[in-house]
C-alpha cells in the first residue's frame, strides 16, 4: 500500500468510497467534483489516498487556512479497516501541515459517530467541552 497526494483524477472513486461510509456527512456543492477540485486547488498537498494495486483503499481531506488546519473527511473502504490505513493517512495529514507551518488541527465528528469519535480519540484528538459549534449556509442548494 502506498500513501499519495490526492489529485482531481481520483474524484470518482474517492466520492463513491465516501457515499459508503457510515457517520460522513457529505454537501451537494462542496463534495461536488468542481467543489473537491477548489479545494484541493487551495491545498494541494494536504490531502491524500491510500491505494493498493490500482485501487484507493483510503483518503483524507485536509487542509488549512494558513493559521489552523482542518480535516474534513476520512474514509477508509470497510474490508480493510483495521491496517492502520487511517492512522497512515492522518500521519501524512500531520506531516505535510506540520510542513506548512501549522500547528494545531482541528476536526468535527457527528455525535452520533461512536466509531470515528474513537478512532479520533485513539489518535489523541480531544474533545472539546467549551465550545459551541455553529455554521450558516450561504446557498441553500448546498445540501
């Protein structure tokens, strides 16, 4: 297995491995093929497969705003959880934020997502109690 840079060309098969991914919450213009490629655009080298023989086994978008960086999706395809496919990817998130001069990253799982909530744990992300969450949708055709 091997750990790459996330390019546009894996769009498709990233998409379909994150509709299949129980606990992900995924936006009808954000996760769009033009909406990933924006972002990795923004931050192309923060974001990552994991593929094995041709195929992607794994991805995590990431990415930063120059002071705080973010992860947004992780997915690791269902037969191959428990390869340290998404400790690898995390890793590689770390070490090209850590490259960038970043120093703390910051993430959100749904609170009903036991298993990501403990992989996150696992990896030594806290869970905040002091703060409130909240966001606004600036297009509501952005489901």
């Amino acid at each position: 297995m091997t750990i790459r840079v996330m390019a546009i060309e894996d769009y498709a098969e990233v998409y379909a491995l994150w509709k299949t991914t129980a606990g992900m919450g995924m936006r009808s213009l954000d996760d769009s093929e033009e909406g990933i490629g924006r972002f990795l655009e923004r931050n192309p080298r923060t974001c990552f497969v994991a593929a094995e023989a041709g195929k992607i086994l794994g991805v995590i978008l990431s990415g930063h705003d120059g002071r705080r960086g973010f992860i947004y999706h992780v997915a690791v395809e269902k037969t191959n959880r428990n390869r340290h496919i998404g400790r690898a990817l995390v890793t590689a998130a770390e070490d090209a934020m850590k490259k960038e001069g970043i120093h703390k990253i910051a993430l959100v799982v749904f609170k009903d997502n036991e298993l990501g909530s403990l992989f996150w744990e696992g990896l030594g992300f806290i869970k905040r109690e002091d703060l409130v969450y909240r966001n606004k949708s600036l297009n509501p055709q952005n489901l």
